[in-house]
C-alpha cells in the first residue's frame, strides 16, 4: 500500500511538465510563507517586519541584529529561514522520484521497428548460468533473447508469438534403403530435395600410414513404421572419432543424382562465432535449438532442430558404472515421473552393460518419422583410447535429435550464388545473411558436374551449456542437473518461440513476428501529487485569511502604501491600500543637496512636526517641484491614479 503511494504511476507526459508542476507548487509555497508571515505581522502590529520581508537578505540581516530579539527581529529571521527552505521544495519533490517514470506497453510487429535492427544482429545466443540460480533463469532468457537484436535505444521484448507459415511436404522419392543411407527424411521436392539427422552417425573412418580401417554399425529397417535402429559393440580404436565427432548436425540432400553418390551437405555450425563448434562435441551436456533454412532455386524451407546431449565421464579401470548409466538413462527418458516406469529404460541399460562387457565400445539407437519430425535418439559408451593404444577415460553420452519442418513459401526469385565456383556448392548463411559458399571444401567433381546447389542459413540459434549440467563428471546427479532440466522442458514451447522470433526477424519476414515495445514516459508518484496540491491550497487559504483579518496595508506592497499613504495623485485610498491599476511614473527630484521621489503630481516628503498639525485639519500638503507647497486637492496631473 504505502509502495504504492510513493512509486510513479501516473504519466504525465514529458519531464517538462513534472518541471513546471513542482516549480508553481515551490512558487505557492513561497507566496504562501511571504503571506502567512504577513498575517502573523498585522496580528502583532509589526509593519516594520512586514516592511523588510521584501527586502535583500543582507538588508534583513542588518535589521535583525540591529533589533536584537524583538518580536520585529523575530519574525524577519524566521521568515528568511522559511523562505530559503521553501525555495528549495521542488528539488525536494524531485528527489521523491521513485523511480520517475513508467513503462507503457504496447504490442507491435517487428517491421513496425526494422529501422532500428541492427546491421549485424547476433544470430547465437549462449546461455551458461548455472543450475542454483534457477530462480533468476525467466528474466535471464529473457534477456538473452532480447539482446543483440535491436539498438539499444528501443525499450522492446518478445512476446514469442510468431506467424509461422505452413510446412509442405512430398511422399518419398527413394524407397528405403539402408545400405545407400536412405531412412527416414523430411521429402521436399520431387528432384529427392531432403533432410534428415546425422545418416553417417554410426560410421568411422581411420586413416593411418598403412591403411584407411572402417566402421560402420549396420541399421535395420522397419519400412511401414519409418524407423531404422542400431545397436553395435565396436574395437576401442574408433572411440575417439566418434568423441570427437558434432552431435545433432541436419543433413541436406540436394536431389537423388547427389545423394546416390553419396554428396549430401551438414548444416555446420560456423566456427568462429558458433560456440557449438565445441560443445556439440566431446563429453559436454547442453542443448541446442537452431532454427535452419535451406533454399534450393526460389523454394525456401524453414527448419527447427533441437539436439539434446547429456554426458558423464567414468575411469575405465573401474567397473561398468551400471547405477549411473540407469539412472542417466532413466532421467532423460522424460521428466514426467509417470513415464519412468517404461520397461525400455533398463533394457537399454542392460544392452548397454552387455555391450561393453568384453572390453568395447558400443552404440545404440533410432532414427523415426513422426509427422512433419524426423527424431534421433542415440546411445554411446565409448571406451576413449590414447596415442599408446590404452583407455584413458569411458564416455557415456545420449543424444536426442529432433528436427522439424515448420515453413515452406516461395521467393519472388531464386536463390543467387554468393561467388563464382567450378565446383559443386552452395552458399552459407548465418542471421538471413550470406558470408560464404563451401566452394573451397568440395572436390572437383567432374563426374557429376558443377552447380550451385542452393542456401543453407543458420538463422537462430541458442545453446544451453551449464544449466543442463556438467558433462565432465562422473556424477549422475551432476552429469543431468534435474532442476535445470526440469527447468528447460516446462519452458521448452517458450524458448522455441523466442527462437524462431529471432530467426524470423533477421531471415524470414519480420511483419510475422510480434514485439512489445515499452516507451518510458514521465511519471509522477500519488504522493508527490499530494504535495504538489497542499502548498496550492495553503496558500489560497492564507491568502484569503490575510485579506480578511488582516489590515489591508499587511496585503499591500511598500510602494502602494506609500502611495496610499502619501496621497500623491489624491488618491484617498491611506485607510485602504490596494493594487495601482495605473501607474505614474516616479523620478528622481534633487534640489538643495538633496533628492526626493516624485511624479506629476507631487512629491513623497517626509513630513516635518509642523507638518503633522496641517494633517489635522484635513490636508496633506508636499512640496510641488516647482518649490511652494500646495494642498495636494489642488495639484494638477496629467496622470491619474485608481485602486482596486
């Protein structure tokens, strides 16, 4: 309640406007101070201190040393102090700012704000926070998200509502076939344009002086379910490439005449910015959520792809780590506790456990089409050997892959190569932005011809490192940190959309995507409303007290009431001093050595003792300019003189 009071909520525009408002409530104050002082000075018949309030300070100074500790002397030092303090009131209303200004929300579409896009936003995100401080992960991501999108001087966030588009799709163009990797896929085009996980994810290579040694773990094929699975023990020595080896890359087949001859494309991560270069291999748990493009003439197809890798390390001279591998198996199985009663759980364990029984390393898995997905699951335990041919460490190591087809539209004209090559390629993207081709990595490929394929854009990504867990340990509770993945899966919808937002804004079309734009405006707290109104109402109450208790000359400036008082113009306002709605003009009238104020019609004299006994009979005389006294009824003046 009281925080409510004292924080700014009100809008008021402009800081211009909180300005004015605390400086007329600083001028009421003031004014009000000038006209209490006034009415305590008539109640005490101290027209003399009344007098030197509207003196300089240093006037006032002398006056009250001068009077010593009369009431007169008093009310000038109190009245000084007061109005020093008043004058100070608007910065005391400014200092209540809290915090000043508020936050209007509004919902817009990004193309509303693409002038204020950055030149090179950045396309990768890469969250490291750690699992125990879950409870700042919201605004964490949020901010994450938020960044490096925009110029830093527009206030926006993501709603994560994207228009996505429709997916369109073709039955296959190549039957199963295994032996030339043909399994499940996402078919685009009757030319056998398709995409799926990693087909090579269970085959080795390694080359030495001698020989060039192959491994591949064969697949088994369930054609009318779309499933191909694997399970292989395998010599130690192709442990390391496999370690090695990056997790979660989308494979691109161009067409059929490619792809026989075994030329399809990965969606690689770009080393020099894409931290997944390094994560996505080795021992690391993390995630990653990349929205891809691939464009092939004027077709453009948008992707998701989400990779999830836990990992544990273990020392090979111990026994087989069976309760880790359970339970690592069992937690990433699913988060929801009603799933984990599934008896594949420990029959993957245990196929895992035979496996590597006789000293080998071992892999298992599945590759399936469920809809418009394409999902990977993979089981290694990879018995990692050194350059001496000995074990050095055990990696056990699940990965999840699943890729989405979310968006197919046609362009207004087809895709152009970035660079002249001989051979075949395509170009390379990053954030809706071409930097390259991957015409310097292929062979000449005379057989086939050369031809630019098409564009592969990574346009959004974002990588989970820590809040996953630590892929180093040999600790299951350490290796899958379960608040965090708990954490990821309740917020899995919303970090995807976060995701494709960015994605959408730098490669697709922004108008697609909707924002909240927050514009900071002025503000004032009900409290400072409140102060701004007393020192109004205070002083049209004293005010109006003083103009009726007070004497009228306690309302009246010194020079009305030496006007009234004097009688200069005849007047005849001395019992009633008020405003002078037309004013003379007084100069300066020196004879004899001495000076003396005038106007037309007379002149402000001090009246001698003589003087006083002509008052009595009803006239006021002064000294006319020319140099005779004259009754002041009889003076003429070109100017006359009116009171309020």
């Amino acid at each position: 309640m009281v925080a409510g009071f004292v924080s700014s909520s009100l809008a008021v525009g402009h800081n211009a406007v909180k300005s004015i408002l605390f400086r007329v409530a600083g001028l009421c104050l003031q004014i009000g101070v000038f006209k209490f002082f006034a009415l305590l000075a008539s109640a005490k018949s101290a027209f003399t201190a009344y007098l030197m309030f509207t003196e300089d300070y240093i006037q006032r100074a002398l006056f009250v040393f001068s009077r010593g500790f009369s009431h007169h002397a008093v009310l000038v030092f109190f009245f000084t102090i007061f109005l020093l303090g008043s004058g100070l009131y608007d910065t005391l209303l400014w200092g209540l700012d809290s915090p000043g200004y508020i936050s209007q929300k509004q919902n817009v579409t990004a193309s509303t704000v693409k002038n204020h896009l950055l030149k090179r936003p950045g396309y990768v995100i890469f969250s490291t926070t750690k699992p125990e401080d879950l409870d700042t992960l919201d605004q964490h991501f949020m901010d994450s998200m938020n960044s490096n999108l925009f110029d830093s001087n527009l206030n926006f966030s993501l709603t994560g509502q994207v228009n996505l588009g429709t997916p369109e799709t073709i039955p296959p163009t190549q039957k199963f076939n295994l032996m030339k990797n043909i399994g499940p896929r996402i078919w685009l085009d009757k030319e056998g344009l398709s995409v799926s996980p990693d087909t090579y994810v269970t085959t080795s290579s390694i080359s030495n002086l001698e020989h060039k040694e192959y491994y591949i773990c064969p697949w088994a094929a369930q054609v009318e379910d779309q499933l191909a699975t694997w399970a292989c023990s395998f010599d130690n020595i192709h442990a390391d490439q496999f370690a090695r080896g990056l997790v979660g890359r989308p494979e691109i087949h161009w067409d059929d005449v490619t792809d026989q001859n075994y030329l399809s494309e990965y969606m690689r991560p770009n080393r020099e910015d894409n931290p997944w270069t390094f994560v996505g291999a080795g021992g690391e748990t993390a995630m990653l959520k990349e929205m891809f493009s691939v464009t092939k003439g004027q077709r453009r197809h948008t992707f998701l792809s989400t990779v999830m890798k836990v990992s544990a390390v273990y020392n090979h001279k111990e026994p087989f780590p069976k309760d880790s591998v359970l339970d690592l198996v069992k937690r990433s199985w699913s988060p929801d506790p009603a799933l984990l009663d599934d008896p594949r759980i420990a029959k993957i364990a245990n196929r895992i456990e035979a496996g590597v029984s006789k000293n080998q390393s071992f892999q298992l898995g599945s590759v399936q089409k469920f809809g418009h997905s394409v999902v990977q699951l993979h089981y290694e335990y990879l018995n990692v050997v050194s350059t001496q041919d000995i074990v050095a460490f055990s990696l056990f190591r699940i990965s999840l892959v699943n890729i989405t087809i979310i968006r197919s539209e046609t362009l207004p004209e087809p895709v152009k190569p970035f660079e002249p090559c001989d051979r075949y390629y395509h170009n390379r993207a990053t954030g809706g932005k071409v930097y390259g081709t991957s015409c310097y990595e292929q062979t000449d490929m005379n057989n086939t011809g050369a031809r630019f394929f098409g564009q592969l854009d990574s346009s959004s990504v974002l990588i989970i490192g820590s809040t996953l867990g630590d892929g180093s340990t040999n600790l299951s509770s350490k290796a899958l940190n379960q608040n965090g993945y708990e954490w990821i899966a309740k917020n899995e919808g919303k970090l995807e959309n976060l995701v494709l937002s960015r994605g959408y804004i730098m490669a697709i079309d922004p108008s697609l995507v909707g924002l909240e734009i927050s514009k900071v405006q002025a503000a004032m707290s009900p409290l400072q409303v409140l102060l701004v109104i007393l020192p109004i109402v205070f002083c049209a109450i004293i005010w109006g007290l003083l103009w009726r208790l007070a004497e009228s000359h306690y309302a009246s400036s010194l020079l009305a009431n030496l006007y009234a008082t004097t009688n200069v113009g005849d007047t005849n306002t001395s019992a009633d001093p008020g405003y002078i709605y037309k004013m003379p003009d007084i100069n300066f009238i020196k004879k004899d050595g001495k000076v003396q104020m005038a106007t037309a019609s007379g002149v402000f004299i001090h009246h001698e003792p003589e003087a006083m006994e002509n008052m009595e009979t009803g006239y006021v005389k002064v000294q006319d300019p020319r140099g005779s006294y004259t009754p002041i009824h009889n003076a003429q003046s070109d100017e006359s003189s009116t009171r309020v």
